[in-house]
C-alpha cells in the first residue's frame, strides 16, 4: 500500500512539483516546500513502519511505538 501511495505521488506531483524544482523553474512560499517536507517525511515512514513491525513484531500491541508517535505528529504538521 505504501508503494501504491508513493506512485501516486510520484505521478500526481513530479510534473508540478518536482521536475520544475530539478531545473530551478518552480516559485512558492517557504511554507509549501515545509509542507511537501513533511508529508513527503510521512509516507517514508508510510513504507517504512510496516516493514519494521514486520521485522520485529511489538510484545504488546497496544503498546504505541517512536514510529507511530512520530507519524501522528506529522500529520498534524503537514495539515496546516
């Protein structure tokens, strides 16, 4: 699902976003670029968590992990 997701926002953004900032065309407010940051920030950890629970499953599952926290923090930050 996390490489489903990083598809679409490969295919949703590159055009917009990121082949105008490769060859330095693309202007906006400081806060947009903080915002792609963090949400590019949020999928990684999207594609990531799986694979580390997976490796290492939690002796309790209703124990929260760093990861978790870490992702429900910048959800909030990428939706302002």
């Amino acid at each position: 699902m996390g490489a489903v997701t990083l598809l679409a926002v490969a295919v949703g953004f590159g055009r917009t976003y990121a082949a105008p900032m490769a060859v330095g065309t693309f202007s906006a407010p400081i806060v947009v670029h903080v915002h792609g940051a963090f949400a590019a920030t949020w999928i990684l950890l999207f594609i990531v968590q799986p694979l580390l629970v997976s490796l290492r499953p939690a002796p309790d599952p209703s124990e929260p992990r760093p990861s978790g926290a870490a992702g429900g923090g910048g959800v909030r930050v990428t939706m302002v």
